[in-house]
C-alpha cells in the first residue's frame, strides 16, 4: 500500500528518486506532494521575461528551423526560432540529428534552458524539450490543462518531476486529512486529495485556484489551533497578583516625572496594571513606533512588580542594548536605584546587569544580587537565561525586541519565577494587523501610535553614491550639524577587513548586528539563474577612512562601533558618544534598537539598498530624537528599479505600518515571520516548513480571521484535539525546529 510515508525510490527508481532526495530533499510520497508547483504554464508562454542567466521553463511554437554546417566542416548545426506570437527567441544545437525532424515550423513543445545571448538575440543553446502536440505531456497536454512548473532539480527535467508526481497520484487512494468535515463543508473547500490533485495535475485553472483555496486555510487553520492552545493553557495558568504598594517605588518615580505622559502610554500603563492585579499571567505584546516611549511604561510596569515584593527582568537581543537600558533606567531611576547605597533612597532597590561578556567580579556581583533580591531589575542579554542565574522572586519578565528571540529563550526566562511570571514584549516594529493575529496570536495587543511632545521630526532623502557632487554634499551637511553642536550616526552594512584592529575582539553569542543585509526574495523566481556579481558593500573600517580623509570632516572626532568589537571597547565608545565626545559614530546596526542619544540629529546610511524597510525605519528612529530636527540620508549606488522606489517609499513616510506593510509585501510572508531581513538562498523544497506556501498575511485577512474563530470554537470543545487526530497531528507537526525559534515573533 502506498501512502505519504512511502519512499519514492519504490515508486520511482533508485536513479529519479537519488536525484530528488540529493537536490531538493525529498524522501518520501509526502515529501513530493508537498514539492508545489511554483507557476503554471498554459500552452503558449510569454517570452519577453527574459534576462541573461534565466532558467526558463517556456512551451511556444517552432517558427523556423534551418540546418547548417558549421565552421569545422563536420556535421550539421540546428538553428531554431521559437515563439509566443509576438516575441522569438532562438535555439542552437551544435548536432542536428535527432532534432531536425522533430522541431520543425508549426509545432509545440516545451522547451527548458538557460538563456544566453548570441550577436544581440537571446538565445538558448541546446535546451531540452518535449513535444506538446505529441501527447508526451500525459494528462495535462492531452486534456490542454495548465503545465505545472517546479523548482528546477537537477538531472530531472521539469516534465519528470511532472510525471514522477504523476506516478504517485496512480498508486495513492488517499491521505491524512487535517481539516474537520464540518468545517470543509461549511467553508465549501475540497478534501485534501482532491486539493493536492488540483494544485499538481489540474485540468483547468479554476481547480488550481479552489485547491489553492482550500491549502490556504488549512494552513490557516493549523497555525490558529496552535496559538487558541496556547492561549487555553495560558488561561488555565495562575500566579501572584501584582499591585503597587501606596508611597512605594512607582509612586515616587511619578512624581519625580520631569514630562507628562502622552494620552496613549497613560492608557497602555492602565491596562498593564490591570493586567498585573489579576492571578491570570499577563502575556502582552507592546507595539510602539520608534521613540514613542515603550521603555517608561515598561520601567512603570517593573516598578510596579517591585512594590508587590517581586523582581523584573528585563531581556535585551545585543550587549550594547543591554548596556543601554541599564544606563537609562539607572539615570531615570537616580536614588531610588541606589537602594541599601550610601546616598540611596529609602525604598529603593538595585539595578543589575548580566552579559555574557561581563567581567568575573562583576558577574559574581551582579548574580547574587539578583538571587538575593536585592536587585530588583535585572537587565541581560541571553546571559539571563543560563542555569546560573536565579531571582528571589521572578515577578515580570520584560521582552525588548521581540523579534530577535525565539519562545523557547522567552519560556526559559519564565522558569526561573516560582510561580509563573508575568510577561510584557515589547518591539519597536511596527506589525500589521494580519501578523499580529498570526505570529502574536497568542498574546493580547497593546499599540502606541503617537510620539512623545518634544520629538522633533525626521526629514529623509535618498543620496545616489554615483553622483559625487551629492555625496561630498552629504558629508558637508554631517559636517554642518557637528559645528552646530549636534552629532552623527553613519551606518554600515558590513565590519570590513579591518576586524582584526579590535583588539582581543569576538562575535559575542547575544549580538548579530549585520544579519540584516537585505536581498530581495522572490518566491517564483528562477533557480539556476546566473545572478550579476554582487558589488562590495561598505564597511565600517573602509569608511571610516574616507571620512578622515574627507576636508569636509576635518578635526571632528570620529570612531567605530560594532558588535565584533570587546565588549569594553562598545561601552567606553558607546558612553563617550553619548557624553558628546564622539562627533561622528561609524557602526553597524548594533545601534539599530534601543540607542537614545538626543543630541544625535543626522543619519547617513551608506549602501541603505541592502537593508529591509523596517530596519531603516528602525534605524532613522535614532535621530530627531530631541528638540533639534532629525535628517536621515540613504546613500545608495544600486540603479536597480525596486531598489531604488524602496528606498523613496521609506523617504516619503514616518508611518512605521505603513512601512511595514510595504516591509511585509517585499519580503514575503516567510521571512517577516523568521524575522530575516535578508532573501538568503533556500534549499530542499520550495519553501520550509515553517513558513507559509499559499497562505498571504498581506491579501488572506478575511481567511486567516474565519481560521481564528474556527480554531477557537474547535478548542472551547476539544482542548486536546482527541476528536480530531489528524490535525492535532498537523499541529504537532508545525511546532518544529524551526517553528519553535520564531513562534513568537513579529
């Protein structure tokens, strides 16, 4: 008997099936049937998509073919013009025989190559091909039906992968079926065979398009199930209600507040103190533009936890952030964090700090105070995490840029409360709505839209690199705002080949800093094709040599940043900068979260095409960030289209969801949710498992809400699925490696 488990080479010999499992991974029945077509060809194909390089996969008609001899004399050479009907594109093959006869004016084929270019003709030199009007297609040229394209395998050609899958449909009567029938029929979708058929060998579009239908909200409905079980254990949780005691720490911090609290953070404080009161753990995620002060509501909410006798720890993804928060909230805090000091204040507690990096002494310090309670924040990077590190009493744990940590570092930190603690997550990413009930679905949403009074806007312009009066000006109006007294931020994409001048320097386990370079992904695009060389991006230590070099910048201070750098070497540059005694800071994006400096007003990004949308965005929230207006400048020397109208998207806007749709269509469903920025290449199947195939968070919000609201009344009933195997199992299934690592973020 023949089902998903079986493996291909009993279905398909050793040689086909050695080709499936070396180059796209696939094992097994199942693994083949979830191999998805990436598009679909109808019996004439458009030509004019062509670049050199390009893998094509085209059925068009044979115009003309001629023979001839070619300059050695010997044998005879084919030359073929294949057409759409209104574009030709020429075949060569340097042997006529075996050709000749079957390529001849008025017929059809598929055709398969790499595509070149002779004299100023594209051209494919010696491409595969089957006939159309033979009937070697099997059912879908026969029954004139869409010809399905797969990524391309090598040694296999497109046409048998097509009837490999072919093959497994005539051996296969059934599968699992994740979806209830009730709610295949109240939804009118086809089974799940029924599905697969349509998207692998479909008659007509239509049956493509209803078993796309059904695919997207089975997908929808798996992930859903997911997140309405975990939002029923996280209802069934209790802990320790956490309230403010009157005259405590949250009270005099209020007081001693220099500003007002805008409309929207007095709201968000509400509810986190609501939230904190109840023996049901808070799970929140804080969404806030950049500078719209998440990080004061989070210290109220840590206060807040402090006054009820509990501690909070507040998780940071880099050590620089880290170092950030700890001086900032030290700052804010002034006495009240100087608790059993000489000087502190009577009710006040200790703000500790832990990072991997951190010196002995000070790490032995740090420890006991955050056993021993006297610490009653504590600020790390994934330090925190280790068994080493215990609390008192684990009351609130804080999440600061979600996005960079996976569920299984953020339950880590929960196990270390004796009762289950409560949890805020906060990102300075703006997420769009369908994401929010996708990746955040178990968590309730808080959103803080406005900025604080006193922000200063941001004016951004794109810089073309090619323009050299334009970039020398760029480095004029740096100049410019340091003698005005104000600061700078240059950032690159890259360290560059001067590593080595960190003295004693390592890439610390917490800190990623350029893993945001950005490539575009396209999820149809070609395989195989031969890309142009990539230019060199810039680097830290490269420019910041040109900027020594520059007469514009003469006699300005100027230093490097990045998270290769020892970890005393960040603080010490980090703390100069902030104090004013750095004019001009060169860094990587280790100062893309978190870095408040109010003095810094201007940005220049040097090679800005190679970062995402939102982490531009991220980037410019750096500046403007006290009563002096913010300029961003994106220095780009890419001439490619969507590059470029990328770059004047983030110009023309502020609006960070506005942004991160425009982030969200660009990059595609799979990378939002892993949290890359950049189109790394894939591997295996077309896509992994734990991203979306058909399921779009940008056009499916009508499926993907029906989804929720079916995932929930399914577990109000069945908490555990029993009534439902197959997709308890789907479940199950999702939560893989790889699923485990971005569950929760946005």
């Amino acid at each position: 008997m023949v089902d998903e488990r079986t493996k291909l080479d009993k279905l398909l010999g050793v040689r086909t099936a050695g080709n499936l499992a070396k180059h796209r991974d696939l094992v097994t029945v199942g693994d083949l049937l979830e191999f998805w077509p990436r598009r679909y060809l109808e019996h004439t194909s458009d030509l004019s998509d062509l670049h050199m390089g390009k893998y094509v996969v085209a059925v068009a008609e044979v115009k003309t073919a001629a023979t001839r001899r070619p300059k050695s004399g010997r044998g005879e050479m084919l030359t073929v013009t294949i057409t759409d009907g209104r574009n030709d594109v020429d075949l060569v093959f340097f042997k006529a025989w075996g050709h000749k006869d079957a390529l001849v004016p008025g017929v059809r084929a598929v055709f398969a190559g790499t595509v070149g270019m002779y004299g100023k003709k594209w051209q494919l030199a010696h491409p595969a091909y089957q006939l159309v009007e033979g009937g070697d297609l099997g059912v879908a040229a026969t029954d004139r039906g869409p010809i399905p394209v797969y990524l391309q395998v090598k040694g296999l050609q497109n046409w048998t992968v097509a009837e490999c899958v072919r093959i497994v449909f005539d051996h296969l009567e059934e599968v699992p079926e994740p979806l209830p029938a009730n709610l295949r029929r109240r939804h009118g979708l086809p089974e799940r065979l029924e599905a697969l058929r349509g998207i692998h060998v479909p008659k007509a579009f239509p049956e493509v398009q209803r078993a796309r239908q059904r695919l997207r909200y089975e997908e929808a409905l798996v992930f859903q199930t997911l997140l309405a079980q975990r939002r029923a254990r996280q209802a069934a949780d209790r802990t320790v209600a956490r309230t403010p005691r009157a005259g405590g720490l949250l009270a005099a911090f209020d007081a001693r507040l220099p500003f007002e609290l805008t409309d929207g953070q007095k709201a968000v404080g509400a509810t986190l103190a609501e939230e904190l009161a109840r023996d049901v753990p808070m799970n929140r995620l804080l969404q806030g533009e950049v500078g719209s002060g998440k990080t004061i509501i989070a210290l109220r909410a840590m206060l807040a936890a402090i006054d009820s006798g509990g501690q909070a720890a507040l998780l940071a993804p880099t050590e620089v952030l880290a170092a950030q928060h700890h001086r900032s909230i030290t700052t804010m805090l002034g006495d009240l964090a100087e608790g059993g000091l000489l000087g502190g204040s009577d009710i006040g507690t200790r703000v500790a700090l832990l990072t991997g990096s951190q010196a002995t002494a000070a790490r032995r310090e740090n420890l006991l105070q955050a056993a021993s309670g006297d610490a009653g924040i504590v600020i790390g990077t994934h330090a925190l995490i280790q068994e080493k590190v215990q609390f008192q009493d684990l009351a609130l744990v804080v999440v600061d840029e979600q996005h960079r940590f996976g569920v299984e570092q953020r339950d880590a930190l929960r196990e270390k409360g004796s009762q289950p603690p409560h949890v805020l997550v906060m990102t300075a990413t703006p997420i769009p709505r369908t994401v929010t009930m996708t990746v955040f679905g178990d968590m309730e949403t808080s959103t803080l839209a406005e900025l604080p009074r006193g922000r200063s806007p941001i004016v951004t312009h794109v810089v073309p690199a090619d323009r050299g009066a334009w970039v020398q000006r760029t480095w004029e109006r740096v100049a410019e705002e340091v003698r005005s007294g104000r600061q700078a931020y240059v950032v690159c994409p890259r360290i560059g080949d001067g590593d080595s001048r960190a003295a004693g320097s390592a890439a610390t386990a917490d800190e990623e800093e350029i893993s945001g370079v950005f490539a575009p992904t396209d999820e149809d695009g070609d395989e195989g094709e031969v890309a142009a060389p990539p230019r060199e991006m810039a680097s830290v230590y490269a420019v910041e040599a040109t900027l020594r070099a520059n007469p514009a910048l003469a006699g300005l201070s100027i230093a490097v940043l990045h998270g290769r750098m020892a970890p005393e070497d960040k603080d010490a540059v980090m703390s100069a900068f902030t104090a004013g005694r750095i004019d001009v800071l060169v860094s990587t994006t280790v100062i893309e979260v978190g870095v408040d400096v109010p003095n810094a007003t201007v940005m220049v990004v040097v090679d800005a095409d190679r970062f995402g949308v939102s982490q531009l965005h991220q980037l410019r929230g750096r500046v403007g960030r006290g009563v002096h207006p913010g300029l961003c400048l994106l220095m780009t020397s890419s001439e490619a289209e969507a590059s470029v109208e990328r770059l004047q998207a983030v110009a023309a806007t502020n609006d960070g969801f506005e942004l991160a749709r425009l982030d969200l269509e660009l990059r595609g469903t799979g990378d939002v949710l892993s949290g890359r920025q950049s189109g790394g290449g894939r591997s295996g199947r077309a896509m992994g498992r734990g991203s979306f195939r058909f399921l779009s968070l940008v056009r499916d919000e009508e499926v993907i809400l029906q989804a929720r609201e079916d995932a929930a009344e399914l577990v109000a009933a069945d908490p555990e699925l029993t009534e439902h195997p197959e997709l308890a199992k789907a479940v199950a299934e999702r939560v893989d490696a790889e699923q485990a690592a971005f569950l929760d973020r946005g």
